[in-house]
C-alpha cells in the first residue's frame, strides 16, 4: 500500500516540482547571463506552463465508467465480455487490470503517470509528449554552445565553472527528454493518424479509421483551433453553444 502510494506521490508531485526546478534552472542561467533575447524568454515561460497544464490535465482526468450492466445474453455471446466487472463490454473497451475498471478507449495503463490512458486523457498525454520535445529543441537550439564544451570538457580535462556545469547538465537533460518524447511519440504519432489505440493496434482486426488522416486526428485532438492546447473538446464545444 505505502509502495503504491510513494509511487503516486512521486509521478504527480515528484516529477512536475523536478520538472520545474530544471525548466528555471535553466531560464534563470540563460536570461541572468543575458545569452537570450525576451522573446525567447517569454516563449521558455510559455512553453514551461503548457508542458506543467497538460501534465496535470492528463493526471486529474479519470476515465468515464462503463453504463452498460448485467446482460442477460452475455452466456451466448462471450466475445468482449468482462469477467471482471461482469458486463459485455461496448467496442473499443477494455479492461484495465491496474485500475480495476474497464476504459474507454484504453492505449495503456502509463507507469510514469501512474494512470490509464484512455479517451478523456489522451490529448493531454500527446501534449505532454509533443511540448516537452518543442522544449528540449528549443533549450538545445540556445544552449548546444555548452552541451559541446561539457562534452569536449570530459576528454580534455578542462575544468568548467559551476555555471557552465549547470547548464551542461540541463542541456543534457533536455536531450535525454527529447529523445524519451521521441522513443513514445514513435508509437503514438501513426496510431492517432489512423485512428487507434496500442490495445487496438495490437489485438483488434476492426479498424476505426474515419477515412481521413485530418479527421483521425481531429477525433482524439478536437478542432484545429484547440488541437494544441491543453482545453477538453466539451469546453470547445460549450463555448460554441454560448
Ligand atoms: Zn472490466
Ligand atoms: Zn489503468
């Protein structure tokens, strides 16, 4: 029970308060040397917010439940029947043994985030992947200058300030996040063109693909307009109501 709370504590407190402490680290030690301009201060800032916005819309977004109950024909027809929640269970549902509850739309159950990724949270976990690599092109775009001299500093000897030490470090940090994104986004990218989950991809011969790239994506992202920011298609969707 402890481990599993620590597991909790780590992925939704531990992770953005490291998180944020690298991000202004790294503002800090590039605006206070004056070695960027405000614009691209402000645009650090902006992305520093969304990445921390999506991280949390993915985090606090639970899956919908399942409505459906007891069905009385589910003896005879055991295909997408739940044992576990003892209903047959709707296309595109899937039982999540970690959760304990089947999930709409279920890609996998993350291990970073501690939480399922499904319908309502896969938008905010695409955001979360795609702004943190804009990020880390962006601090290797301002900062390659110090992640050679580090690296060049570990075959020659030279001993660098703690300055410089600190932003070798962030941007090697920023590289290791980049490539991480990329690692995930490989998998995710293909499958929201197409419409589909990992589950799916997987296991499921049905193809959910709505006859376009445009609308595949559209369907998991919401209108152009809202595709990447951390804002739920039912909000998109109320303020067109008002
Ligand atoms: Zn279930
Ligand atoms: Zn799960």
């Amino acid at each position: 029970m402890w481990l599993e709370r620590t597991k909790w504590m780590l992925a939704n407190i531990g992770w953005p308060i490291a998180f944020t402490f690298w991000c202004q680290v790294m503002v800090v030690l590039y605006a206070a040397n004056g070695e960027i301009s405000q614009l691209a201060l402000y645009y650090f800032q902006f992305l520093w917010i969304i990445i921390v916005c999506s991280y949390f819309s993915a985090s606090f977004t639970p899956p919908e439940r399942c409505s459906l109950v007891d069905d009385d024909d589910k003896k005879s027809s055991l295909e997408g029947f739940c044992e576990q929640c003892n209903y047959r269970k709707p296309p595109r549902w899937h039982h999540c043994r970690r959760c304990n509850q089947c999930v709409h739309r279920m890609d996998h159950h993350c291990p970073i985030l501690q939480l399922c990724i499904h319908s309502g949270n896969h938008k905010y976990f695409l955001l979360f992947l795609l702004w943190p690599l804009q990020m880390a092109i962006f601090t290797v775009y301002n900062g390659y200058y110090d992640f050679w001299k580090t690296i060049k500093s570990a075959y020659t000897g030279e001993i660098l300030s703690n300055t410089e030490q600190l932003k070798g470090t962030g941007v090697s940090n920023a590289v290791m996040v980049g490539f991480a994104a990329l690692y995930l986004l490989k998998n995710q990218l293909p499958n929201l063109l197409r419409n589909q989950t990992l589950i799916e991809e997987s296991r499921e011969t049905t193809t959910y693909d709505l006859g376009s790239w445009q609308e595949n994506v559209k369907s998991v992202m919401g209108s152009w307009r809202i595709a990447w920011l951390p804002i739920s298609m039912e909000v998109e969707n109320e303020s067109k109501r008002k």
